[in-house]
C-alpha cells in the first residue's frame, strides 16, 4: 500500500554482534512516512538490539540503516548531531534525569537544540506536558511519578523537538491494563496531530494490533514476517503462531550438540 | 601447568591494567577536547554546571578539609618534637611542619578526602545514569555525555583540589603552631615569622601542583569506572567502592613518584 511512498527508514542486510554471538543475521526493513510500525517479538529475538541500532547507539557489523535520507553508519558526528534533532526516543524506563524536575527533563533537548530564551522553553515543554495529560506536573521530580507517568513523560521529552521520528521501547511494559491502553491512545494520537513516524518495539500482542500499521516479527535475530495487522494474524508461520496463541516453543533438540553443551566439550 | 596458568592470569591482567589506562586516557582527552572546542561547535560545557561542580566538590568540603588539616598539623607537631628531643632540638621542628605540610601532607589529605567525597560521587552518580539509561537518553537527545558530565568535573576539580590544598596549608600550619607553642613554648608570632623564614614558593607550589595531578585522576577515575557499570543497584555499589580504592591508590603511588622526583 505504501510503495510509492519514500521511505523514512531503511534498513539494509544489518548483521550486528554482542562479542561473538551473532544478535541480527541480516535485517531489512522499510518504515513509511506517517506510519506506525511496531517490532514485535519474544524475549531474546533481537527486537530491543535492533531499536538500540536503529537509534545509533552501537555500531553494527555490516548493513546499512538510513534514517530520514542518511546512512547513519557512515555519519560523522556533527552530522548525527543534526539528524538527532529529528529524532525522538522513549525508553523502556522512562529513563528520565533523576537529577532533574520533569519539567526540566522535557526542557532539556530545547535548551540543547535551539536558543530560544527561557519563557518560551518553559512553554514549549509545558505544552508537551498538556499534551501527555501531564499539564501541572513539571515541577515534580521523577522519583515522585508513577510508572504511567514516568512513560508519559518520557514520551513528552522524545516529542520536545517535534521530531520527525519516534521511538518506542516497551510503551506497556510494567503498566495496568488501562494505562496502557491510555497510552496506547495517545501513541494514536500523536501520529495524527504531529504527523510522526513511529516505531513502537513491545512483546504486548494487544497493545501491538490497536495500534500498528504494520508489524514486523522478529525471532532470533530474523524477520518472519512484515505485514499488515491482518497479515500477520492470519500467518500460517508456526513460529507468529506461537507469539499469538502464547504457545511453548517446541523445539526439536539435536541429541549431539545436546551432549556437547552438557560435557563441554 | 600451573606455571602457565599463572602466567597466563598475570599476561590477562596487564592487558586489562593497560586497557583501562588508555581507556581513562581517552576519556581525558575527550574531556579537554570538549572543554576547548565545544564552544565553536556550539555544543558547550556549561558553565553554570562548572559552578555546581565546584560549590559542591570544593566550597562544601571546606570544613571537614580544615579540621583533617589542621589535626595532621597538630600530629606533625607531636611526632616531630618527640624527635627532635632526641637532639634537643625542638625548636627546629618548625621547618619540618612547614616544608613537609605544604610539600606533602596538605595536598595528600585533600586529595584522599576529595576521592572519598567526590570521585565516589561521580562514579556513583555516572553508575546510576548508565543502569537506568540515562546515559542512553543523553546520547539519543545528541548531548555527549562527556561533555556533559565528566568535562565540568574535570575542570571543576582541577580548580578547586589546588584552592583547597592551599587552605589546608593554613589549617595545618596553624594546628602545628598551636601544639607547638603550647609544648614547646614558641609563641605563636614567632613561630608564623619561623615559618615565612623557611617557606619558599617552590614549596608551597609543590603541594598545588601535586593537587591539580590528583584532581585529574580522581575525575578521570571516578568517571571511567561509572561509565562501566553494569547489573542495576549492586553494580553501582561495585564501581563505587572500586572507584574510591583505585583513586586513593593513584593518589599515593602519584605522591610517591612526585616527591622522589621533585625532592631529589
């Protein structure tokens, strides 16, 4: 649906390693404009090591990751400097300055990115507050937030700049039912009003069919499958099957490297 | 075989030891890079958190640097008479508590109690940042982190550890004077005119110059070891401790190198 549109993430045969363990075996993938794409897959599948990619955290073996019309892994760093200004991340745990007041957290990317006097920083970051239904909390410290919060707070910081790229790590993890859900609206909503580009990494199946375009299923370092919300609840793949009915991995052991593990040999 | 495994732990370990040298000085020289080119780039190292850095690693020690300082005066004082009586000489220790205070024991008191305070504080904080991905955050918001964190540290130590080394010369001086006249029977107006007789600023500039050396390691080691934190609370706790031996340790081997150069 999406072809004649350029995309704004492209990622090209990525290989990563952590030592000597291979994490990613050749990952591609395209993200459109205005799209939601969320990374789904269980624990272990690669999911968190490749947003940590996609973010420009690591350096990756081989591949390409081009972000918004550049190669990311062949930027210098007043270059990723600039393309950091259109990017916005929430993390897994919020990861606010505890050091900091919320309002200062959001504050932060302004005061970095722009010389705008201090009023109108103030402004901008309580707007982004209003905007995850945070209006009045700026001058509260992190540690005073709940967990609902700190997510939504994170999610006011990655949104500072209005960049046009949004990361997600985890938006439901360790959240009740209704606050993920909440959350899950203003994800929605966000797209809609700032025309952002999202990609949301969770293992939350529900959270990832209500909001998604698109998903992509990762599992042990490989794509399964791309596709619609559609597509992928309608996957014959054993392996997608498994994630949706929470099945048990059967897999079948090699008696050999069994015994190899085992004696160490 | 047990030879070769030994040997085999002594190669590992000094691959480690070296490593981590350059490791820490890849740090400085990120560090000083950012102090000096950062503002061309437009990515500056603030200046108000240089202030921060120095009210609280410098102007909140102040207290406890004086009275540690003027207790090793008070100790120079009793062991140097308890010497010098042997000769019959005790009104000479007053050139042993001046030249040793500010050659030597000013500078090496401040360094530990700054290492204590504050380069366990950095490691500590920095520890925290990076478990809760903080550091993460920084990065993707595109702020270096060594730019952010260490730089500010970096110089503000360098400033404050030789400020404070000069009024620890003070304060022990004046612990080393009061005992003195009291045992001794100098009065205190004679044994400041003694003391300004022996002095010279190569003396004083000694202990100074020893404090600004101690100021880089303990940022530099406070730093490097809460960058490489790992495994939540009790990874912190780890670099903590390990941070606070590391930098008294670089503080008295660097003492020690210093003086046999210097004094020679």
């Amino acid at each position: 649906m999406n072809t004649d549109r350029e995309p704004v993430i492209r990622v090209r045969d990525l290989v990563t390693h952590y030592g000597e363990r291979q994490i990613l075996k050749g990952v591609s993938l395209d993200v459109y404009s205005g799209e939601i794409m969320v990374i789904m897959g269980g624990s272990g599948s690669g999911k968190s090591t490749f947003l940590r990619f996609l973010l420009g955290l690591h350096v990756p073996t081989s591949g390409s990751i081009e972000l918004l019309g550049q190669d990311i892994t062949q930027l210098d760093s007043q270059e990723m400097y600039a393309l950091r200004k259109k990017m916005g991340v929430s993390f897994q745990g919020g990861a606010l300055f505890n050091s900091m007041t919320v309002g200062e957290n959001v504050q932060l990317p302004l005061r970095e990115h722009t010389d705008l006097d201090d009023a109108t920083i103030e402004i901008m970051s309580r707007l982004k507050l209003e905007l995850v239904n945070l209006g009045g909390f700026d001058k509260l410290m992190p540690a005073q937030l709940s967990g609902g919060m700190v997510k939504r707070a994170a999610l006011a910081r990655a949104i500072a700049m209005d960049p046009r790229l949004l990361f997600f790590d985890e938006p439901s993890a360790g959240l009740d039912p209704v606050v993920s859900a909440e959350l899950d609206e203003l994800i929605l909503k966000l797209r809609d009003a700032l025309n952002m580009t999202i990609v949301v990494v969770t293992h939350e199946l529900d959270s990832a069919f209500k909001i998604a375009d698109r998903i992509t299923v990762l599992d042990q370092g490989d794509i399964l499958l791309v596709g619609t919300v559609e597509e992928v609840r309608n996957s014959d793949n054993s392996r997608v099957q498994d994630l949706l009915n929470r099945r048990p991995r059967d897999e079948t052991i090699d008696p050999d490297a069994y015994m190899a593990r085992l004696t160490n040999a | 075989m047990r030879g070769v495994y030994g040997l085999e732990r002594l190669g590992r370990a000094t691959v480690r030891a070296v490593e981590e040298i350059g490791y820490l000085g890849a740090l400085l020289i990120e560090s000083l890079f950012w102090l000096i080119v950062g503002p061309f780039r437009r990515q500056p190292v603030r200046i108000a958190a240089v202030f921060q850095q120095m009210t609280q690693i410098g102007v909140n020690a102040v207290p406890i640097a004086l009275v540690l300082a003027f207790g090793v005066g008070v100790m120079l004082a009793i062991q140097g008479i308890h010497t010098m009586k042997t000769f019959g000489a005790e009104s000479k220790v007053v050139i042993g508590i001046a030249l040793s205070v500010t050659r030597e024991f000013s500078s090496l008191i401040v360094g530990i109690l700054v290492a204590g305070r504050s380069g366990s504080a950095m490691a500590a904080r920095i520890g925290t940042m990076v478990v809760n991905q903080e550091i993460d955050a920084l990065r993707v918001i595109g702020i270096n982190p060594i730019r952010y964190l260490v730089a500010p540290s970096l110089l503000a130590l360098s400033i404050v550890l030789p400020a404070l080394t000069v009024l620890a010369d003070f304060a022990a001086l004046f612990g080393g004077a009061v005992y003195t006249s009291m045992d001794v029977g100098i009065s205190l107006a004679a044994y400041a005119q003694d003391t300004v007789e022996v002095l010279k600023v190569n003396d004083v500039m000694q202990g100074v110059n020893k404090a600004f050396v101690f100021a880089i390691l303990i940022a530099l080691i406070g730093a490097g070891n809460g960058f490489v934190a790992t495994g939540g609370a009790e990874g912190v706790g780890r670099v903590t401790t390990r941070s606070v031996v590391m930098s008294i340790s670089a503080i008295v081997m660097a003492d020690m190198m210093f003086t046999f150069f210097l004094t020679r």
